[in-house]
C-alpha cells in the first residue's frame, strides 16, 4: 500500500506565532542592562505624583470647611433660636374680625405665641387660630425686631346648615357658638349630602318662585324630595320628581289666583299629576281644597 510522505509543518506553526520576532525588532540580548528614565520622562512622573497630592488637598480642605459651615451654622441658629436674645413684645391681630370673639382669640394665641423672634413656631400660631370657629385661615408673620402679625382670614356665612352649623361660600360646614344669624336662609339634607349643592338649588329653586315671597329654608329628605320654605311662613312640598315644572306651575298659579287669598296658606302639596292640593291654616274652613288646573 502506497502512502504519500508527510510535509513538514511550517516553522510558525511550530513554535507558534506569539514567538516569531516582530518586524523590524531588534532581539534583546541576555545580560543587557535597562536603559535609565530620562530628565524629561522622571519631570512627568514627578508632575503626576503632585497633581496627585494636590487633589487630595483641595478635597480635603473642601471637606474641612464644609465641617466649619456646619458647626458655625448650628451654633448660629441655637444663638439666634435663644428666647433672651431676641424676645417677642407684640402680637397684633388684624383682618377679618367682625364675628371673631377677640378675647377668646388672644386666649387661645398667647399660649403659641412662644418663644424668641426666631424661635416661634408660626405654624402653631397659625394652627391655634383656627381653633376659633369663625376663622377660616390665619397668615402668620414676623415684623422685626420684636412683633408677631397674626391676619385672620375670617368665613363668609351664606346659609345655615342642619340644627348649629352654617355653610361658608367656599363651601364648608363649620360650627359656632351661640344663636346663629336670622338673616340666613336654613338649609338641610341627609347624611352624605353636598351642603354646597343643596345651595345651589336653593337658589335655582328661588329663580323657579320669582314673584313670590322670599325662599326661607330648603330641606331635602333621604330620598331625594324637596321642602321648600317662603318667608311667608308657606311650605312647598315639590317631592323629588319634575321638580322644575311642579314650581313653574304652582309660581304661575300663586301669582294669579292664590296671592290675594285672604285666608294664609300653610302648606301646598305638588306632588299631583295635574294639580296640587293646599291646606290653609286652622283658622280657616274648610281645612283643606284640592286645586284642579
């Protein structure tokens, strides 16, 4: 059997690539000694160690004033924060004081009004304020060297609401002490009622009675039915559907038939598909009539 003779394997393949000598490079003798840094290449190392030290420096003297500020800051607040220093000599009230029971109101201040110029914890002032039924708000600021100016931003009543609270234009509930204002109109509802609705449609209710006497007082019951109350002393009971036409009907009927009645009306039932039913007052007989239109 005939078989071809082997080839040699390159030279390079053999003792392999890495070593083969690059081009142009002169081989290192055995024994040679190392060539000495030059001036130029020992100025550059000597350049970078410095750059060196001097980063190190400046952090650290960046770090030691830091360190400074802090301390020097916090021994200049507990100076400043220091009640001796800087004490407080007035508290002046101003704003909106009509309703407000002064008396009350300074009670309730000069308990938060503690402390140095810098030291009064405003926001306690403030929060102290409010603790007062007819403030809404209270701006609280320091006049140097030696004053505190409490603004209170007081509630604009439009209505009252439920037994002893009155609703405010913006729209909240709050509660007084003592009678509440008569001029008000009287409005109620549920649990869970939106007393700001409500006033909306006590006012959309006295649009729907114009020429008639003055809406007085609006209830809404659980269910969704209405009460309206005039100045008179007469009682609308609309219940809770079509409600918009049942007052239309009735205004017009009022204005051309009912408002020259001599006997009162006490109350008035729309809640009849083509008419309404009305109930004057005891005096009056009979009790009750039934109106068809």
């Amino acid at each position: 059997m005939f078989r071809a003779p082997a080839q040699p394997r390159p030279l390079y393949q053999t003792i392999g690539a890495a070593s083969l000598p690059r081009h142009g490079a002169r081989p290192v003798r055995r024994g040679a000694r190392l060539r000495p840094p030059t001036l130029r290449e020992r100025a550059a190392q000597w350049v970078a160690i410095a750059r060196r030290i001097g980063r190190w420096l400046l952090w650290g003297t960046l770090a030691a004033l830091l360190l400074a500020a802090v301390l020097g800051g916090a021994r200049a607040v507990a100076w400043l924060s220091d009640p001796a220093r800087f004490p407080l000599n007035t508290v002046e009230i101003t704003g909106d004081l009509d309703h407000v029971d002064r008396t009350a109101l300074e009670r309730r201040l000069l308990p938060a009004a503690v402390g140095g110029f810098f030291s009064v914890d405003v926001a306690a002032v403030a929060g102290a304020a409010r603790d007062e039924p007819w403030v809404k708000r209270a701006l609280v600021r320091r006049v140097w060297p030696d004053k505190l100016v409490v603004e209170i931003v007081g509630h604009r009543a439009i209505a009252r609401w439920g037994k002893d609270g009155l609703l405010s234009d913006s729209g909240e509930v709050f509660a007084v002490a003592g009678p509440l204002p008569d001029d008000l109109p009287a409005l109620s509802g549920p649990d869970g009622a939106a007393p700001r609705r409500v006033f909306a449609d006590y006012e959309r209710f006295g649009r729907l009675l114009d020429g008639l006497p003055p809406v007085r007082a609006v209830r809404q019951e659980a269910r969704g039915a209405w009460q309206i109350g005039l100045a008179n002393g007469l009682t609308i009971i609309v219940g809770r559907k079509d409600v918009a036409a049942r007052l239309k009907r009735f205004a017009a009927v009022y204005k051309s038939r009912l408002a020259g009645v001599a006997q009162p009306i006490e109350s008035v039932d729309l809640r009849y598909s083509d008419g309404f039913a009305v109930r004057f007052k005891p005096a009056s007989e009979p009790d009750r009539k039934v109106m068809d239109l």
